[in-house]
C-alpha cells in the first residue's frame, strides 16, 4: 500500500508516527514513549536503518508538533496492520 510516514515530536515528550494515504483524509497516528519504539515501527515498515537514524536526528532538532515526513513508500498492508495502523 503507498503511504505517506511522518513524525513529530509532542510536547509530552512523546514520538507521534502518522501514516497517510496520498488523496485520502484518513491518517491514523500512534503515539509513541521512545525512539527505540518509534526505530522498530520505521524498520517494520522497511525504512532502512540509515534513513531511520537520520531523520530520528532530525526530529531531535525540531519544534513540537513540526512534521517530519518521508518520501511515499509502499508498505504491506499487513505490515500497517500488525503496528496499529488501520484505514
């Protein structure tokens, strides 16, 4: 499935990751505590390693509630599915 994955970081100090499809208005969001979590859900979703660490460097760097997105990927259903994400 093509999505759209972005991050922000909220002001409780948590990691939120929205999931969009493009040309949909549904774009189911997790909150996460950690950015170990947030790392598993990213190499879940196939985003290597690399890109994961550096726009997790990135998002330390920015204001809450700023996104960070990814360029559109395709994602297993079930991979979306088994994380949270429902459309």
């Amino acid at each position: 499935m093509l999505v759209i994955v972005s991050l922000s970081r909220l002001d409780n100090d948590r990691i939120e990751i929205r999931v969009t499809k493009p040309q949909h208005h549904l774009n189911p969001a997790r909150e996460y505590s950690s950015q170990t979590e947030v790392q598993s859900v990213l190499l879940d979703f196939g985003i290597s390693q690399e890109i994961v660490d550096s726009h997790l460097k990135l998002l330390a760097q920015m204001g809450e509630n700023e996104q960070l997105k990814f360029p559109p990927m395709e994602v297993p259903r079930h991979q979306l599915l088994s994380n949270g994400f429902r459309f």
